[in-house]
C-alpha cells in the first residue's frame, strides 16, 4: 500500500483518498441537501477495515456503533442515487465521459420525433431492443438532468407511448413498466446490489506503526489504530 511523503505520516494513501478526495480523479463537488455524511461514513469504514484486520485494537473498536454509521450511510446513498447521477450529468467534468448535453428542447424534439418512435417499435417488435427498462431510464434521467419537469416527461412519455395522427406507430410501455413518469426515479437495475462495505479489507500495519506525534512540546510514541479510533469516536 502506498504511503504519504514523510516519516511523520503513517497514515496509508487509503486514509487520505477517504478524507480529501482523490488526486487522480474528480467528482462534482457534494451539493447542499446532499443527505449523506461522507466524513461519517468514511470512518466508520475505517474503523470495520481495522476490526477486520488489526488483532490489537480489535476489541477497541465499537463495531456496533460502525455498522450503525455505514447502514444509515448505505441507505441514504441507495435513496438518493438518481440526484447523484444528475448531479454528475450536470456536472462539466463529465463531459469527457458524455461528450457533454445538449439543450433540453434538441433532446425533446428528438425522442419525440416519429421516425425515433418508429424505429423503436420496430426494434421491439423484432426483439432487438434489449434493454428497454435501462434505456428509458436515461432517458429520463438525462432530461431531468437538462431541467426537465416531471409534467415535460409525462408529456413525452404519453407520447412516445400513445399513437397519434402524427406519429401512428408508438412503444409498448408493458416492455418497461418500471419505468413511467412516477417509478422512474425508484428504478436500480443499472446499481450493482447489496450495500457498500469493507468486505475482506483489512488494516492491520496500525497495531504496530509507531510514529512520533509532539504532546506537550515533546515527542511520545503513538499507534495509528489507537489514534485513529479515539479521534474518529469509535473507541470503546
């Protein structure tokens, strides 16, 4: 595992990513109702890797009072994942990955266009469309990040859904019945399932790093694991 510079920091590359953020890649900045506390979590993850792995301090560290912290974490993510994602959509670091949005009205007139309709009737008529579900959620996910309201995306999805005199061919919305204007939002077939977690990750070089830290004016011998859990608040 790689190390900050110098000899006074213990602490693994891991610690840092966790706390400042990564040096290597950027994520839009967390946005104010943002009902997840990442700073909690991130200890309370901490805490778990050393109870998994540091035979020492294993009995130090308050488990229950961890787990408490990551499942209201987990839940709260897993709730709130669609806001993350149009967060990111919105986001301009993401245009390297999306090749960036255009405006609201290009994406409505082209998904309401007759000649999109048709050819999605005829490639579910056919059974080439495979993955109806997962691609009228980003639909709607990519019109609510371009500000669509939830009475636009009722309207388009009547539209694409309903024959008209303009559009005589339209999509058969049993192939994604868990997608409409008012589950869209609930739908997870695109998140892998089960919560985040440490699994086998273990910290164990803690219970017997020793680094100097000063007290006092003076230099004493401390051990990461037992620092860590004090200042984190998951010592018992």
């Amino acid at each position: 595992m790689w190390h900050l510079p110098g000899s006074l920091a213990p602490q693994p590359l891991f610690w840092s990513l966790v706390f400042f953020g990564s040096p290597f890649f950027e994520f839009p900045p967390i946005q104010n109702g943002d009902p997840c506390n990442y700073n909690d979590a991130a200890k309370a993850f901490i805490t778990q890797a050393i109870y998994n792995g540091d035979g020492e301090y294993k009995e130090d560290c308050n488990i229950t009072k961890a787990f408490q912290t990551t499942d209201s974490f987990n839940t709260k993510l897993w709730d709130s994942n669609v806001d993350r994602f149009i967060e990111w959509l919105q986001w301009g670091g993401s245009r390297s990955t999306t090749g960036g949005l255009c405006s609201l009205e290009e994406y409505k007139e082209c998904i309401t266009s007759p000649y999109w309709i048709a050819g999605k009737a005829a490639a579910q008529a056919s059974g080439e469309w495979s993955n109806p579900s997962l691609e009228m959620f980003q639909h709607f996910l990519k019109l609510s990040a371009l500000g669509a309201s939830d009475t636009e995306i009722q309207s388009i999805y009547t539209t694409v859904t309903t024959p008209s005199d303009d559009s005589p061919q339209s999509i058969d919305p049993s192939a994604f019945n868990d997608i409409t204007p008012d589950k869209w939002r609930s739908y997870r077939g695109y998140l892998v399932p089960g919560k985040i977690s440490t699994g086998d990750f273990r910290i164990s070089v803690g219970q017997t790093y020793e680094y100097y830290k000063m007290m006092a004016s003076y230099p004493t011998i401390a051990y990461a694991d037992h620092d860590f859990l004090k200042d984190a608040g998951y010592y018992k």
